[in-house]
C-alpha cells in the first residue's frame, strides 16, 4: 500500500508517525511514575543532602565554582594534592 502512494504523500505519512511517536512519548512523560521517585532512598538521599548543603552555604555559585574549579586544575597541574 505504502508503495502504490506518491512520494509527497508518503512523506507527509512518515512526519504523520513521527508526530504520533513524539505523541506518545509526551504522554508517557506526563504519566510517570511520581510514586516510584517518591520511593527511591537514593534519590530522596540526594535530595536531602543538597537541601543541607544550600542551608550550611556548600553550594557555590557559578563563578566561585569556575574559580574553584580553575584552582584545582592549577594545582593538578603543578602536582600539588588535590
């Protein structure tokens, strides 16, 4: 059947299905599991310690975090401990 249609025809059927994919694969994010995350120690872990770590100030900004970072690679680079 596929065969027997004109070449504009069958590709507005291929954008048809990828736009039923992309559809589907919408739906299916919508749908997650929220329980599944709720359930998940390692993630709820993670999400408490970055909590703390925001509370206590150990979250660096963009800039101080380049600025550690530079730091560090200097170091690396000169053979200090890291």
């Amino acid at each position: 059947m596929i065969d027997q249609i004109p070449e504009q025809d069958a590709l507005e059927v291929y954008d048809f299905i990828g736009y039923l994919n992309m559809k589907r694969e919408r739906t299916a994010l919508r749908q997650l599991d929220v329980a599944s995350l709720a359930d998940d120690a390692d993630l709820i872990r993670q999400v408490q310690q970055s909590r703390e770590d925001r509370e206590h100030g150990r979250i660096y900004g963009k800039e101080a975090g380049l600025e550690y970072l530079r730091t560090k690679v200097k170091e690396f680079e000169h053979g200090q401990n890291v």
